[in-house]
C-alpha cells in the first residue's frame, strides 16, 4: 500500500516550467537558487542551464550597454571617461 501513495508534490516554484520563467524572464541569475534547489533537473541539465543563463546575462548587459552609447551619441552627450 506504500506503493500507491503519492510522493509529496513539488512545490510551484520547483516546477521545470516556472524554474525556467524564473530564470530567463524574472529573476535572470538571482533565479540560480531555484534551479538548483528543485529536485526535477539532473545535475548535467542543472550546470547546462546554469551557463546558458549567465551567457544570456552578459549578452543583456552588453545590449544594454550598447544601447545607453547609442542613445548617448544621438543626444550629443559627450563620452567622459570613468
């Protein structure tokens, strides 16, 4: 009869579906906790994941930076060094 019960549900935030939300559109890196904390990702996919979003991290903050030198050139704001 032990077969049959059911294994103590995951909770919603150690869902893959959320983890990944959490990850790419919330959190971005604060998110790595949960990644790692849920009992659903293998080790292999965990330390994939981990990579892929801090690749995806350094790619928006380079967009970013890109973007504050555009808009800093089309407003004729000189370039200081800092």
């Amino acid at each position: 009869m032990a077969a049959m019960e059911a294994a103590s549900p995951v909770k919603w935030y150690h869902r893959p579906a959320w983890v990944l939300v959490l990850l790419f559109v919330v959190l971005g890196p604060l998110g790595l906790p949960y990644l790692w904390g849920s009992p659903r990702f293998s080790r292999a996919m965990k330390i994939a994941l981990t990579i892929v979003e801090l690749l995806y991290t350094a790619m928006l903050l380079g967009t970013v930076v890109e973007a504050l030198r555009i808009a800093r050139a089309l407003l004729g704001v000189p370039v200081t060094d800092w």
